[in-house]
C-alpha cells in the first residue's frame, strides 16, 4: 500500500552566512563585532539572543535589518539575498521593535493614523484621505486585542501613551502585515517589570498567533529561557551557544551561567542580565 505520509519540511526563513562586521578598521578605536557568525532561522522559529555588553547581539539585528552593510558574508531572506539591500527596502519585509518606547510611532499622531501607516508599509504612505468607516472598524477590534482600552481612545495623540502602551502599539503595527522576520532589540529593557511582563504576553501572544519569525534580544536571562523555542548566546562576536527547544525546556539560569562558562572559558560579567 502506498504511504501519503510525508515529513514535515520546514522553510529556511532566515539565513546568515559567515558574516563579519569590523567597525573603526585600520584605527585604534577598531572594533570587531561579528566574527564568522552563521544562524538559520526556520519558519515560525522564536529565538532568544543573550549576552554581555559588546557581545555583537544588536550588531547582528542591525545588520540584518541594513543599518550598516557587513564586511563579508551573506544575509539571505526567505531564499532572497538581501545582503546588498539598502534598509528602507529591507524594511518592506521586516518588523521591528527597539528598546526606546519613543521610537517607532509617531507621538503627534493618533493611534489609528498610526495603525493606518503600518497597515501601509511597502506602500506609498500618506493620509490625506480619512479612514474609511471600515478602515476605523477593523482597527478598533486589533486594538482590543491587546487587552490596554486603547480602543477606546483611538484619537487619542500616541504622545500621550505609557511607554507600556507605546511598546504595546508598536508592536501591533510591526506585526500587522506579517513580516517575514520580526526583530526585537530588547523592547521591554525601558520599562518597568509589571508592564514588561504585560508586552512580553503580548508579544507572544502576538508571534503564535500569526507564527511569525522573531529574532528577539533581551538583557533577562529567565526571559530569555522562558520565551521562544530557541535561545543563542553570544560572546566577543560570536555565537557560542545554541540550545534547542527540547534542552530549553528544563534550562535553569544556573544551568546557563554553567553553559556559558564552559564554551567561553570565562565567568558571564553583566549583573543586569542575572538580576533582570
């Protein structure tokens, strides 16, 4: 009898091949960031960047985002290589959310002017024309999924938010078209830990339900264990450790601190992150 049974073959959504990143070449401020970094994301992966200060974790985002062409390697995509394209053009494919609650919103505007721009991401923006009643409609429903009230105050100037309300906001609207790849750089490192708590539950609720590709860094080691189904550390550049859904599981602080003092040969020096 012939078997229909075929494995699950998942998609290579992310792919960053042997990339290099020295900044101040050839001065004495010279600073290797990235040495031979290799990671391969799949569909629907959610993974964990840690790491001390200079350890290359947003030097990786940014590079993948565009902010600053890598010395050599190859950033690929879901199977484009994007390597030699500019950030605004990147961007049609990326969400991204940054550390600053004040960044990537606009504060003069309303909340669902807001959502109408990122609804048009890749498109010519303008709003000269007001929201249809459709437009107003679907809006408010998004919005009462993150559970803040904002939907009731969709007029409201975004400048008057929490920054746990901005941070929350922001990260609909990076998720609104379903990017290819969604990077976080530390998103909840400005806020206090009863909101942190509120966007991290959001930004999983958020990641699951569309199943989107995230690359998230974070100063928190438990949430580093606690969040997605994957977790790297890195160290001087490079990747160091990569642990997997199953080992993450049971992962303890302890058992990281232990993991990393093994592949790196010293002792992991960032209260921060051991007391987040």
């Amino acid at each position: 009898m012939l078997s229909l049974y075929r494995p699950e073959v998942k998609t290579k959504m992310l792919e960053v091949k042997n990339i290099y990143k020295t900044f101040n070449p050839g001065t004495i401020n010279m600073k290797t960031a990235l040495r031979d970094v290799s990671l391969t994301l799949n569909d629907g992966d959610f993974v964990t960047v840690i790491g001390g200060n200079g350890a290359g974790k947003s030097t990786l985002l940014n590079a993948i985002a565009g902010v600053w062409p890598i010395d050599a390697g190859k950033i690929i995509l879901d199977g484009k290589d994007i390597t030699k394209l500019p950030e605004h053009k990147r961007a049609a494919y990326l969400g991204r959310v940054f550390q600053d609650p004040m960044n990537g919103t606009a504060a003069t505007m309303e909340i669902e002017e807001n959502l109408a721009l990122a609804m048009r991401r890749g498109q010519r923006r303008t709003l000269r024309q007001e929201l249809t009643k459709a437009e107003h409609e679907k809006y408010h429903e998004m919005l009462k999924v993150l559970g803040l009230g904002l939907e009731d105050r969709m007029t409201s100037k975004v400048g008057l938010l929490s920054g746990g309300q901005r941070q929350a906001l922001t990260l609909l609207m990076a998720t609104l078209k379903k990017p290819k790849l969604l990077l976080l750089d530390e998103h909840t490192a400005a806020l206090d830990p009863k909101t942190a708590s509120k966007v991290l539950a959001t930004t999983d609720m958020l990641i699951k339900r569309d199943n989107i590709t995230t690359l998230m860094i974070t100063h928190n080691m438990r949430d580093a264990i606690v969040h997605g189904n994957r977790l790297i550390m890195m160290n001087e550049g490079k990747i160091i450790l990569d642990i997997g859904e199953e080992e993450k599981k049971n992962l303890t602080v302890e058992d990281l601190l232990h993991e990393f003092e093994k592949a790196s040969g010293e002792e992991f020096a960032n209260d921060k992150a051991l007391l987040g």
